[in-house]
C-alpha cells in the first residue's frame, strides 16, 4: 500500500502488485504492475474505526451513570425491592432513549416528540396522554439527561399525579421560538404535596444542567404545570 498523487495534485491511496515477466526460456525480460485504487476500503475502515469509539465512549457514559444511580440511590433507598424498581425503570428509560438515538449511520437524529413517546410508552394508557409534535432533533449527549429527566417526570405522574388514576390528563405542549424550546408538562388530576421532592428532584437538577436549562413548578386551578426551557443547539448536541 502507497500513496501517489494524481495529475491535479490530488494524492490517492493505491495498492500496487508487482509481478515478473517471463519469456520462454524462463528469464525475467520485466515486469507487470497493477495499481488499484483503495481509497474507498481505508475510508470505510476509518469510519468502523470512529464507529467503535464512539460505541465506547457512550458505553462508559451510560455505565457512569447507572453506577451514580445506584451509588445516589443505594444511600436514599428504605426498602431493597423499591430501589430494585426504581433503578430497572431508569435503566430502561435510558434505554429507550438510546435505542432511539443509536440508529443506524446516516439516519437521521430522532425528533423530539420522538423521544418523549418512546420514554412515556409504559404508562400510556388509552386516551390519557396526549404528546405535542416537534420536530427539533435530539442529539446523542442531550438523550440520556432528557431520558432521566422525562422519566422521573412520568414517576411522579404515576405515582403522585396525573396518572395515579383513571382519569387525569397528561399534556405535553412544546413551543419553539428561535434558539428555545419550551416544554410545558401539564397534569390534570392528583396531589403532589410535595411528594416529587427528594432524589428524583437531585436528578432531574442534574439532568438540567447536562441540558443547559431550566424548569419551574406551578398549580393553576386544579393543573399542575411544569415549564422546562432548553437551549436548540444543546438539545442537537
């Protein structure tokens, strides 16, 4: 293998193949040359190559993780079967996101309304959840904050809110304007009393700062709305 530069300049990887050349008496009288362009395999084996890293490195991202879940949670954690629970439906929710993300090379990155079906999918149940279009792409980075993020939003709902029962609401109304998109959880239906405090309040602060955004709390009537803000380009990121 070699490099050689075409006539405009441009170099060009080749593989060259030498052979002598024989004449009947089984003398060497030359020799044959056969160049082939390789361009095109080095490329793609630079591209496996990337490919693999990238594999690691979101790899160790996601085991960092879920040892500072159960770390976190081990500490906070009164019953062995609840932390069990809890940790399996935030790994799946990771999961789910992920799955999402990875895709295949050359797709496209998944919308964001994508990914919010994708997290909220356990606890659909007929007619309770409505989820705005937006199409505003998700990056790899941004997926698993906004996984953990969305995934202890709908804990609460479960366990607290809007989908404690049969008949509350869940909302989700999302707004792009220029470089921000807004996000507002609406719940109808259920009483928090404060009961979304505690280490899922630690982790969606985490999973905010890993967004670059922010998030407000509010009653209005009987409607518990949460507000998030999140900067465009960190979200693609």
């Amino acid at each position: 293998e070699t490099v050689r530069r075409r006539r405009d300049g441009e170099p060009v990887h080749i593989e060259v193949t030498i052979s002598p050349v024989h004449n009947a008496a089984g003398e060497i009288i030359g020799a044959s040359t056969i160049a082939r362009d390789i361009g095109e395999r080095l490329r793609h084996a630079e591209n496996q190559r990337l490919l693999v890293r990238e594999m690691h490195h979101r790899i160790k991202n996601l085991l960092s993780i879920v040892q500072g879940l159960v770390r976190v949670g081990r500490r906070r954690a009164d019953d062995v079967n609840d932390f069990a629970n809890d940790l399996s439906s935030r790994i799946t929710a990771l999961g789910a996101a992920q799955q999402l993300v990875l895709g295949l090379p050359g797709e496209e990155e998944p919308a964001l309304s994508e990914v919010f079906r994708a997290v909220l999918e356990p606890y659909r149940n007929e007619g309770q959840i409505t989820i705005a279009r937006c199409d505003a792409p998700v990056g790899a980075n941004a997926s698993t904050s906004l996984a953990l993020l969305l995934h202890e939003l709908a804990t609460n709902a479960v366990k607290y809110g809007a989908l404690s029962h049969s008949d509350g609401q869940l909302t989700v109304d999302i707004t792009v304007a220029n470089a921000t998109i807004t996000i507002a959880w609406r719940e109808y239906g259920g009483s928090y009393d404060n009961g979304d405090e505690g280490f899922g309040t630690e982790l969606m602060s985490a999973a905010l700062r890993g967004l670059g955004g922010t998030i407000d709390k509010a009653w209005h009537g009987g409607e518990r709305v949460v507000t998030i803000c999140l900067a465009r380009d960190q979200l693609a990121h």
